[in-house]
C-alpha cells in the first residue's frame, strides 16, 4: 500500500509446501498408498480386477546435436531436434496387461449385496438412488486406469481397505466423454451401507506435469462428506508412522445415506426458516471466524445475539471448506512466546469444495461426516432466525496440495494438468503465491466451481459468496490433453533451455511483464533447421492472459441460481493483477474496494493529498465504478479485515510485530499506512500517555465514521467493534489463540473499549435508518454539496486536510438533511455552516471529539437530563451557524425542526 491508492494488498503467504526454495518441501509426496507386503494380499469381497500401470511410453534416442538459432522475439537460444512424435499412452479400452501391480490388502467385511453395474455418468460424486444403491462418477481429462476404494468405518480408522472396484472397460464398464473431451468413469454399487466410506486410485501417462500415482488414494473432488481419522480439531492420527501422515493422514469421503433411515435419522429440518434476504446495499457485513467467535458451529449460535446487538446483519465467515488445520504444524517453528504448534487457523487452503470444515463441528466425524453438515446448516438456519445473512469465503485459486513438489490429496492425483495452471515442463504458475493455482477457466474446472457454490445454496441455504483472490478467475488457463501436448523431445529442451523462467515466482521483477510471468509457451521456438515448433494446439490464448469474458464467471453470474445471490470479488491476485473497479461484473458483481482502504486510511492518519479521494470514497467511488454503470453497492467498504492490522493497532502501531509467527518477522505487508498517535516507532503499542490513549480512541471512532457514513456497503472485521489487539501482529493466519479470538469478557462489557462497542452500534443503526447513507445511487449536485470552512467553498488543495458536506436522500419520503465533517488536522476548526430553511436549525448527532456516551449525543441510552446537558454546551454556536471541529475529529450534525415548529405538527 503505502500510500498509493492503486497497490493491491500484500500477496497471501506461501504454504510449506509452496515453496520451491523451501528445502524442507522437497521430497514431500501424497499418503495413503504403501505397497502391501507379499503376505498381506487376499481377495476382494467386492468384484475387482487389478488395474495394470500405465507404462511410460519409451524415448527415442537421442539425435546429433541440434544448431542452436534465436528467436525472433527473444535472446533465448531454443531449439528443437525433432518432431516426432512420442507414442501416446493406450487410451482405456487398450490397457497394456501387466502383472506386476499389487492391489493393498482386501478385508473380508461386506459393504453391499449385488455385482456392481455401470451405472450412470451424472451426477459427479456419490449418488444415492431410490433403490438404495450408490452411483459413483469421476471425472477426468487424462486418466487411463481408475478404481474405486470402499472402506467400512472400522477399516478405514485401522488403516485397512475393505474392497476395490476396478472400472476397467475390458470388463465390462463403461465411460462417457463430458463436453470438454474429458473422460468420465462411473460404476452403480448396488444395497450400499451407509456406513461405506470411498476414495480412488487413479492412473495415467507419466509424463511431465502428469502426477498420477496408483499407490495412492486420492478424495473425490465432488465429496460431500469428509473423514480423515482425527477426532477433533487440533488432534493429529495417533496411528500415523512418521511426522507427515501424523498431520496429514489418509483422506475419505463418506457415501450419502439410505433414503429409509427411520425417525431418528431425517433429513434436516429447516423449520419454515428462510433467509432474510436482504439488498445488497443495505447489508452491514461482519467479517468473522467460526472459530474465533464459537469455537464451533454449534457453540457460535449463543454468540448471534450479541452480534445482532451491534447492528450486524451480514455474517461473512472465513473459509468453512475443508482444509487441514494441522498444515503449519512443523516443529521447528513453533510460537517462541508459547511454544505452541503453529496452526492453519484461516483456513485458505481447501482439501474439497463441497464440504464443511469437518472439525468445527462439535460432532466431529460422527455418522460419516454427515452430522457436521447438520451441524453447519442449524447455524444458517439460525443465523436467519436471527435475521443476519450468511456469506462464505471461498478460496477457488489455489488448494492444500502444494505446487509440483507437494501432496497427492486429491485434484493432483485425478487430473494434475487439468486442475492446475501448468507449464509445459510441469511447473505450477503461481499466482496465488501459495504454490499452485487452480486451472479456473479450464471447463473440469470452471463446472466444479459452478457446481460447489450451487451445492451450499440449494443445500446450505447460503446467501452469497466471497472470492478470494479473485482475479485468478479471470486469468487464462492451460490446457493441455494426452499426445496433443509437447513431445518428450520439446519438454526436454524446454526443461533445458530456460532453466530459470521463474515460473514459480510470478512476483519476481524479472520474470513478469505486467503482472503476467513468461511462459515457455509464447516463446518462438525453432528446430534445427531454423523452422519453428508448433505450440501446443489446444492452447489458443497465453496462459495466464487477463480475459475479458471469462467462462468460469459468465457461467456463474448467468445461472439462474447463482446471479440471485450476492456475489464479491476480492479483485486483486498475488500475480500483480489489479481489478477493483475493472473486474468483469456481468452486472452482478460486488468487490472489495482495496481503494477504499488505503485513501481513508491515509486521509484520517493525516496524510497530505488525499482530500479528493476522501471525497470520492464517501460518495460510493464513482470514479472506480460509474463508468462501468455500476451503482455504490457494488463498492463493499472496509478499513480492516482478517489479514492486517485490527482497527486498533493500527492506531497503535507504526511498525507489524510479527516476530511469534516464527519467521523472523519477514512476513506479513511492511507498508500498512498506519500511525501510532505518537511521536516515532518507540511509541508502538500500550501506553500510559492520556493524550495518545485519546487520540487513539478518536481516531478509532473516526474511522468507523468513515466507515458507516460512506455510500457503499460497510464490512467490519471482527473483534473492531470493542477494539481487539492482536499486538501489532498483520498476519495471525498460523495463531490459534487469543490474537484470533474474540475476547468474550471485552465484547460483552457495554462500556468496552471506553465505549467503542457502543459507539460502533450506534452508528451501524444510524445508517440503517437514514436513506441518506444508502442512497441508490451517486450523489449529484441534488443532493451533496461540498463545503470548507466557509459553505460551499471546499478546499481540493495537496495540503488540505479538511472535508465538509451536506448529504440528503432529496424525496419526498426521506427529506432528512446531514452535515458531515471531518478534520484530520492538528489543529481545531472553526468552520460556518450553511444555511437552512426558515423553521429548521443544525442539531448535533454525534462529535468524536467527546468522550462517551456524548461521543453519540442523540443515542437512545442517553437520559432526556444528560442529553439537554450537552446540547446546552453547543447551543450558542449552532444558534449563531457557528461550529468547532475539534482536531482530528469527526461531526455530524442534522437539520431538523425548530421547537415551536415541532409543537405546531403535534
């Protein structure tokens, strides 16, 4: 940020296993597939037949030495030997017999009643159908071999597997070609228990940027329900034999349930309670995290109440897909304050996309996982009971496996190409900066996006969804389909010649041009002979290219179902793409305004040339979004949010303090546009100086005026309300303590934060009564006149550091007329206000300089005695049209009706 509006935030940290310059990445592989010994080989009670390996293709021999030439667009030397083709991998219906696979050892305990049939090609997933049986379909583009994995719960949480199907076509199974050419395999089991519990091996060429690997068993990208043998959140497999399945242990999914489970097992029941449904624009949304706020699904609904009393309507949970909390749990770099184990406490890294995180659910993994599913869905039942939306954050741009170094959980194992963004050597683009991206507008892709969100509407009730990291669905995939790839000879060269593409460090000034890394795929690449080797033909447009209509987001804000919820992008990505105010919105898209951010944050600290945009911000930003016909809804507002400085530290602190995140204090953004209210960087954190504790407290209330007085749609990110401090920590992703937790005794005291929790109701309510503050539109010269300190004489200069105005919403219906002041100077203001109509006169709403409660004069808990008090102290100036803004502050006054007026309507 540091001050210069367009910087988009900081890219999102990597994980461990996202790091190509980590050592302790490589090496690390997938779990769940050791080769059996010799004597643990039996039967399969369920028919199977041993899937043979796909044997890699043989190589040609090497040719002479080519002539090097260079390209016409480039100084790199490439060149190519050969176009001769290698042999492509036996498609399914020609599998190479071998005899040489061993099948994991097989228990003899039965899951079903029947032969399995070839069953059906839709819906992916498991399926249960009337007559009790279980339709599985996988979808892949690449695969040659692929066989289902049934566990009953007792094998699968001693490590065992209970039967195996192979959906080999030579036995009379059958696959479908999906519209993309990619292949789906499906199998019907028929009288399934409900107790079953799958996953797959999946086989395919071995070839650069392929990971196929039959010894492991990967989770169903369209799983519904997920078990990973840890009992609760925090725990690690106690039956693991090495440090790596000890937190990450063999994933399963869970089949759906009998449709005739009796009484005791029905079907959720919702109780007639429907969402709210409220307009975007009148939304007061609340950043939290379930586990911050509850500790669990169940234990958060004791906790609506209290949010709905700060004048919240809008929950916007972090990531509540499954992922593993245990990612970061690597023991030497533990808290050095605590000692504690690090934790993946934000969740940003999914292992599925279509369940609930497992382990925030008080039941856990009871009945296959799907007693957490209920679980989620009572709190979206009550979170409409307490009429307050619920939005999920979804992180569709990269995933827990790692780039080309890490885990085989699942995306990897089925599809590696089409899943991800690769190169033609197989390195994973990293736009993410978390070591891979998810290949969004491939169509596998982009239909299991559309897929995930469609599932927790119509099976969660959720109302809206918000994307992180956005733009990376805008971004070009790359595509790429058996023998239609580079040859053997192509990738090797390639491999060789440009051993430093920086292919995984998109943020490296060398290897980016505006924003977008060098591929190997736009380079010209020529053969001995000078003639130039043709390019992948199923990749028409460069990978990664910005797209202005991409397939993944037409197909969202077209379905019928989707475009009717709310729909926010966090335009931005760690690849240098910045979109606020340009992100392809089909008329349907909100966003994080990044903008908004950064010139308030500059404009309150005092910061000299940012009264234009301060103006703009408070009008909705229709500099970002008018000329595109977006109104003001489409800006969602905010100061802070869950990576970053609280609302308190960052009127604490100067500098991040980081250092107990274990990384030397290297992560985390070095440029917050903060300020202590002190003299220097020695000034950071508590202090005993009643001028700086004050001044922190104002500037506190000023940035929630802001906040709730600009047009647009307000976010408040949790634990801002009573002044939460995470001690000047800006990326608390690997706590899961108190930094992260709501502090309960804080929150509920009314006076907390010497009255910054009421303050901050206060105010969510007053912009929720006046239309003035939700207008539908830009405010024009009908309804917004800029002032200074003299009326209708505002200053636009550098050095300007004062804004005033007057605001209506200009109807018949909502008359009601706001003067609006800030002063972000050091010095006090004696400003003249604008004149009003014969029978109305300024009366003060609010004045930050104050301290509570006549903080916010005309609230309802203030005594009629207590309040004639306070107004008597500003009477005499507000008689004379007279006011002082007070330094660094805010004031709000409201024009009403003169005393004898008021009595003549009564």
């Amino acid at each position: 940020m540091n001050g210069i509006a367009a910087d988009p935030p900081p890219p999102k940290r990597k994980t461990k296993f996202g790091d190509p310059n980590n050592p302790a990445a490589v090496g690390l592989g997938g779990i769940g597939g050791e080769k059996p010994r010799e004597d643990e080989k039996t039967t399969s009670t369920v028919a199977t037949k041993a899937p043979p390996p796909v044997t890699p293709p043989p190589s040609p021999s090497p040719p002479p030495a080519p002539k090097m030439k260079k390209s016409s667009k480039t100084t790199a030397v490439v060149s190519t030997v050969s176009k001769t083709k290698t042999p492509s991998s036996p498609p399914p219906s020609k599998k190479a017999k071998s005899t040489t696979n061993i099948l994991r050892p097989i228990a003899e305990t039965p899951l079903n009643r029947g032969e399995p049939t070839c069953g059906e090609p839709s819906p992916l997933g498991a399926t249960r159908l009337e007559n009790e049986s279980v339709n599985f379909a996988l979808r892949t583009q690449n695969a040659t071999n692929v066989t289902l994995v049934l566990y009953s719960e007792e094998d699968f949480k001693s490590g065992k597997i209970t039967a195996e199907i192979d959906l080999d076509p030579t036995s009379g199974f059958r696959t479908e070609r999906a519209k993309d050419d990619a292949v789906i395999w499906h199998v019907e089991v028929p009288n399934l228990s409900e107790k079953c519990l799958y996953g797959y091996r999946v086989n395919g060429p071995k070839l650069p940027g392929h990971a196929f690997d039959f010894n492991k068993i990967v989770l169903d990208p369209y799983a519904k329900h997920v078990c990973c043998n840890r009992e609760r959140y925090g725990e690690t497999n106690q039956r693991a034999e090495n440090d790596l399945e000890k937190n990450w242990p063999q994933y399963a999914s869970g089949v759906p349930a009998l449709y005739n489970r009796g009484s005791e097992n029905e079907a959720f029941d919702w109780e007639g309670v429907e969402s709210p449904e409220y307009e975007l624009a009148d939304l007061t949304i609340y950043e939290g995290h379930v586990r911050g706020i509850g500790q669990t699904y169940e234990d958060m609904i004791g906790k609506l109440p209290y949010l709905k009393s700060i004048g919240v309507n809008c929950l916007e949970l972090l990531p509540i897909h499954e992922f593993n909390e245990l990612e970061y749990s690597d023991e030497n770099t533990r808290n050095p304050e605590t000692g504690e184990l690090r934790r993946n406490f934000w969740g940003y890294s999914t292992v599925n996309f279509f369940t609930p995180m497992t382990k925030y659910a008080k039941v856990g993994e009871a009945d296959c996982g799907r007693k957490s599913n209920d679980e989620f869905k009572k709190l979206v039942r009550e979170c409409h009971r307490n009429d307050m939306e619920v939005i999920l954050d979804v992180v569709f741009n990269h995933t827990a496996e790692g780039n080309e170094k890490g885990l085989t959980l699942s995306f990897r194992g089925v599809d590696n190409r089409s899943y991800y963004v690769t190169a033609p050597t197989g390195e994973f683009y990293n736009y993410s900066g978390c070591g891979n991206t998810l290949n969004c507008n491939h169509p596998m892709v982009a239909d299991l996006i559309v897929d995930s969100l469609k599932h927790f509407v119509e099976e969660y009730h959720i109302d809206g969804f918000r994307f992180d990291l956005a733009s990376i669905l805008t971004r070009e995939a790359s595509h790429y389909k058996g023998e239609e790839g580079p040859t053997a000879e192509e990738l090797s060269l390639l491999a060789s010649a440009q051993p430093n593409s920086g292919i995984n460090n998109v943020n490296s000034a060398d290897s980016t041009t505006n924003g977008m890394p060098y591929n190997d795929e736009e380079e010209v690449l020529y053969d001995q002979d000078g003639n130039p080797i043709p390019k992948n033909p199923l990749q028409k447009i460069p990978i990664g290219t910005n797209l202005e209509d991409p397939p993944v987001l037409r197909a969202i804000s077209n379905d019928p179902v989707l475009r009717n919820v709310k729909l926010i992008a966090e335009a931005w990505d760690a690849g240098g793409l910045y979109q606020v105010g340009t992100f392809p919105h089909y008329g349907v898209w909100a966003e994080w305004n990044g903008k908004f951010r950064d010139d308030v944050r500059n404009f309150i600290k005092g910061s000299d040339g940012f009264v234009g945009a301060m103006a703009s911000r408070l009008c909705g930003s229709p500099d970002i979004y008018h000329a595109s016909g977006r109104k003001p809804k489409s800006s969602i507002n905010f100061v802070t949010c869950h990576d970053g400085f609280t609302l308190r530290d960052l009127v604490s602190y100067n500098e991040k303090n980081n250092f107990f995140n274990g990384e030397d204090n290297n992560d985390g953004e070095n440029h917050n546009i903060s300020w202590n209210c002190g003299s220097g960087p020695e000034a950071d954190g508590p202090t005993t100086d009643k001028n700086i504790v004050a001044l922190r407290e104002r500037q506190m209330r000023n940035f929630f005026c802001a906040l709730f007085l600009s047009q647009g749609v307000p976010m408040i990110t949790m634990g801002d309300e009573y002044g939460h401090t995470k001690n000047g920590n800006n990326n608390t992703y690997c706590h899961d303590n108190y930094l992260n937790y709501i502090d309960w005794d804080q929150a509920l005291d009314p006076l907390s934060g010497d009255g910054l929790k009421r303050f901050c109701s206060e105010m969510a309510e007053f912009r929720a009564q006046h239309g003035a503050f939700r207008l539908p539109d830009f405010p024009t010269d009908a309804n917004c006149q800029w002032h200074g300190v003299k009326p209708h004489e505002p200053d636009w200069e550098e050095t300007s550091r004062f804004i005033a105005y007057t605001i209506s919403a200009n109807t018949p219906e909502d008359p009601e007329k706001f003067y609006v002041a800030f002063n972000a100077n050091f010095e006090s203001i004696l400003v003249t206000l604008p004149e009003l109509p014969a029978g109305l006169h300024w009366r003060c709403v609010l004045d930050t300089s104050l301290e509570t409660p006549f903080d916010f004069v005309s609230a309802e808990d203030i005594s009629d005695e207590d309040r004639f008090t306070a107004e008597a102290m500003v009477r005499p100036q507000l008689r004379a049209n007279r006011f002082t803004i007070l330094d660094r502050s805010c004031v709000v006054l409201k024009a009403e009706l003169d005393d004898d007026e008021e009595e003549e309507e009564i």
